[in-house]
C-alpha cells in the first residue's frame, strides 16, 4: 500500500465547470432576489428563513405580491 501515487493537483467543481453547468449541478443559483415586502396585501417580505435561491428577478417581487425589488445579492 506504499506504493500509492499522489495526486499532482486537486480537481474543484468550480474551476472545471461553467456557471450553467453549476447551477445544473447544485440545483439552482447561487443569487437571491431581495424585495421590501410591502403590497397592497400587507407585509410580506421575501426571502424567508430557509427558502431557497431563486436568481436574480426583479420582476418576482410585485407579481409574486412581496412589495418592491430592493436588491440580488
């Protein structure tokens, strides 16, 4: 068992795939859209605690009734 080679570099996700090819493997973006949460509803502010990454959306906070688009991060 002495006799194993070493390996001459290490292999990363990130330096050998594409940013799609990431999203593909990782199921979804690495963005999330931030909105203010104020509509004619009342206060609903997205994200929550524990949803997951949906891009970058602008158009998601109105149409979804979460207020105005503040920000992706």
């Amino acid at each position: 068992m002495k006799n194993l080679s070493k390996p001459a570099s290490k292999l990363t996700l990130k330096k050998e795939l594409s940013r799609n090819e990431m999203k593909q493997v990782t199921g979804g973006s690495t963005q999330q859209t931030y909105c203010d949460g104020y509509d004619r509803n009342g206060y609903n502010p997205f994200p929550v605690a524990g949803s997951m990454p949906i891009g970058c959306m602008p158009a998601y906070c109105p149409n979804a009734h979460h207020g105005a688009f503040l920000y992706c991060a």
